[in-house]
C-alpha cells in the first residue's frame, strides 16, 4: 500500500524553521513580563511550557505558547527542566542577549518604547526633524531629475 508521504516530491523542505523545543528563546509578547526573553526549560503539555529567564529580568514560571513568540536563537539545554542557574551559564556562554539585541526585532520593540516615553515636544521636534529631511530627499530628487 502507498503510504502518505510515498506521494510528497522528494525535494521537499520543512516549511517552519522555528520548533517549540527545550532550549528555545522566546519573546513573551502578553501579560506582565511582555518584551522580555525567555528561555524554554520544558514542555508540559499541547499548550503549555516551562520557562526561564536568560538574564533574570523574569520569574521561572509556566506560560502558554500562545503567549509567546518563538526566536530564531537556541540554548543547548540537556534534559528536561533545567534549573535556572545552568539556564544562566548556558545563555551567556551563547551570549543570547546580545544576539538579541542584534536583530531587527529587537530594534523595532527598543523604537516603539522609546516613542511611547515620549513627550508632547519631543514628538513636535520629531515632527520638524522628519520634515526637514523629507524637504532636503526632495530637494535633491529634483535636482538629479533635472539633470536627466
């Protein structure tokens, strides 16, 4: 009998690159630790894991998958439930924090809070600034428009 897979073409790749594994980071993007990284000690069941804190910014707890949204980085964790000291050896031994802080994501969350801490001017002399450089882009464009 054919089985299932005998009809998929053998150049097949895997479409998700991004697993729900003990050692992935993660971003907790709902609730009271929102933006801050964690780390995957264990998974409990279908909806539900044990995470830690690469860095101590959070409680170890357990925390559904649905708030949580999966990084590409991955700490090499032995076993189940590891306990938060070798989660701490093991994340800066990868040096995850600093990966982090170099991807674009992390730059586009680090963006939006400086907005929101903003004020009434500084987002006025924002305005201005945007302004201006949009009139000097423009300016240029028409010379090198011009010149054609």
């Amino acid at each position: 009998l054919d089985s299932p897979s005998s009809h998929l073409p053998h150049n097949t790749t895997m479409v998700f690159k991004r697993h729900v594994e003990i050692g992935r980071v993660a971003l907790i993007n709902l609730g009271p630790h929102t933006d801050k990284l964690a780390v995957i000690v264990d998974v409990l069941d279908q909806t539900r894991c044990l995470v830690d804190s690469p860095d101590g910014s959070i409680p170890r707890h357990v925390s559904p998958f649905r708030r949580l949204a999966l990084t590409d980085i991955t700490v090499p964790l032995r076993g189940h439930g590891a306990r938060t000291g070798t989660v701490r050896k093991a994340c800066e031994k990868e040096g995850v924090v600093g990966k982090w802080e170099k991807t674009a994501w992390a730059g586009k969350i680090e963006k939006r809070k400086k907005r929101a801490a903003m004020g009434d001017f500084d987002r006025f002399k924002c305005m201005i600034a945007k302004k201006k450089k949009s009139a000097m882009i423009n300016k240029e464009f028409k010379k090198l428009k011009k010149a054609m």
